[in-house]
C-alpha cells in the first residue's frame, strides 16, 4: 500500500485527482493549503506527493523547497501540477526539485501512467533497500576488497548486483539510487536498445516489461553482457560501467531539461549524477560510464586511475 499525498487549493481539482487514483492500490490524503504540508509530512511517511505550483497563502514552490530542504523528505518524488509551463517557468520548478511535471488542465490517462511509473519506481527502491538491510555479512566481506569485476545480463541480475555493489561504499543507501540506475540502463537501454521514444510509448500502452522480455530472448540480443568494475583506494570508490549496445546520446541525460519534464521517464541519469555520485563521466558513444564516491573524510581528487 503506497501513501500519496495530493495538494490544492481547488476542491474539484482535488476529487478529480481522488478518483483517478482509485485504481491504484494506495491511500490518498489532501491538502487545500500549502501550509498544511509540513505537518502532515511529519505524521505520515508518503511515497508520492501531487503538488499544485498556484496556490494562495503558500505557493507551490514554496511548498517545494520546504520538502526537498528536508532530510526525511527529499527523496520523495513529486509530481508538480501546473499550468506555467514556460521553458523559464519549469526550469525554476526543476531547479527546486521538481523532476515530474504535469501540466493542468491535465489529462486523466496521463496521470495514471505517471503515477505508475512513479510508484513502480518507489517499489523497487523498496525492494532493494530491504535488500540492502539484509546484507550486513556480505557488507563485513566487500569491505576487504579492492577490486571487482562481474558481467551480467537480466535487469534482475543489475538489480541484485547493485545492491551487493552498494555495500562497498559509506553510505550504501545513496550508493544504491546511483548504481542501480546505471545498471539497470545497461541492460535495458544499452543491450536490448530500448530507446527514449519506444520507452515512452512502451510506458503509455503499460508494456514495458513484456518489451523487455521478448528482447531478452531474442538471438540477437540475448547474448549480450554487461560489465561492471569496481576499484578502490583510499580516498575514493570507482565503478566503471559497460554494455554491448550501440551507445547514445548520453550529452542531453546528464540534466533533466524543460523540454522533457513532462514525460514520465529519462530521470535516472541525471538523478544518478546528482544524487548517487561524487562524480559521473560517460566516454566513448556512451555505452561506457564511471562513477567515482569520495570515501569518509576524503578530500575532492580525481577518481582513482583505471588499473584495467
């Protein structure tokens, strides 16, 4: 059960919201005052909030910044409702951490593969941060290690490793966001060359998952490995990241631009630079990336050299 967090100061904006997301399997509050956010945030932990940007008293980005200055909350994903939808307008929005956007008037059918995209993505954070909480012998082990190198293929695969990988770092939790994005993109977007367009239609008609599936049997792409390396010293964590596909366009991910704001993906490498790295760097055509973490008390230095 996911608690979703809905605010407006419209009445007929906030049933309008109740009664799309019935067919979710989660429990939705409302607010009609920006001012009310921060105690309910308090009483409730919400994996989702729906936010009106023009409010009076307090407005949406206000209510914003609030969440996102927090430290219990700013990892909670917020879905910014809005009619500014200037380039200038949503680029304020994204610079105070709105990373999904919908625009009002909105649609109900955009909503709903919104939110569902949204809430599978806290699922599987979920998931693999209750995994990462049962790893505590493995974490004992990997702390030993200087150097790693394994090869994978299923996304299942990527988001096993990325747990496991976590553990080689200070803080396992933020390590977690940033790993498991860049290999679960190596399976999906780099070997099985599911691009941005055919992610967003596969997201609209909700295949997605049997897309991936029939990718990854097929001769041609089933034998496809990825590979991650990890080397350590003393004063910085590295992994270096590669698949097999064609590469890409890996320039315009690397910020989550106005233009894109409003599609209900293509978030994850510019939350994995922000959020999961110290430092972030793809070379060649794109299908290879290192991410570098900066060890307790280190100082800012350039990733440790490449031995491989």
């Amino acid at each position: 059960m996911f608690n979703l967090l809905a605010v407006d100061d419209e009445p007929i904006n906030l049933e309008l919201l109740r009664a799309t997301l019935d067919s979710f399997d989660c429990a939705v509050d409302v607010a009609s005052d920006g001012r009310q956010v921060p105690e309910m945030l308090q009483a409730k932990d919400y994996d989702l909030v729906l936010l009106d940007r023009m409010m009076p008293a307090v407005d949406g980005l206000t209510v914003l910044r609030q969440i996102k200055s927090h430290s219990r909350w700013r990892h909670i994903p917020v879905i910014m409702q809005t009619a500014a939808s200037r380039p200038d307008q949503v680029k304020e929005g994204l610079e105070a951490g709105a990373y999904y956007y919908l625009t009002k008037p909105f649609e109900p059918a955009a909503l709903r593969i919104l939110v569902r995209t949204v809430l599978n993505d806290q699922e599987e954070r979920r998931r693999l941060e209750q995994s990462l909480r049962s790893e505590e012998m493995l974490r004992t082990t990997l702390a030993l290690a200087t150097a790693v190198e394994v090869r994978f293929r299923r996304l299942e695969e990527a988001r096993a490793l990325a747990t496991s990988l976590a553990q080689l770092c200070p803080d396992p939790q933020r390590a977690l966001l940033g790993l498991s994005e860049l290999l679960v993109n190596a399976v999906e977007h780099g070997n099985l060359g599911i691009g941005y367009d055919c992610k967003s239609k596969l997201l609209r008609d909700d295949l997605l998952a049997q897309e991936i599936e029939r990718r990854s049997q097929s001769p041609a792409l089933r034998e496809r490995w990825a590979h991650v390396s990890m080397q350590r010293d003393d004063r910085a964590v590295r992994f270096v990241i590669r698949d097999e596909g064609d590469g890409f366009d890996w320039q315009r991910y690397q910020t989550l631009e106005p233009e894109r704001a409003f599609d209900p993906h293509g978030r994850g490498i510019a939350m994995a630079r922000m959020f999961g790295f110290d430092h972030l760097e793809y070379s060649g055509n794109g299908n290879t990336v290192s991410g570098t973490i900066r060890l307790n008390g280190a100082a800012a230095a350039e990733p440790p050299e490449d031995q491989s």
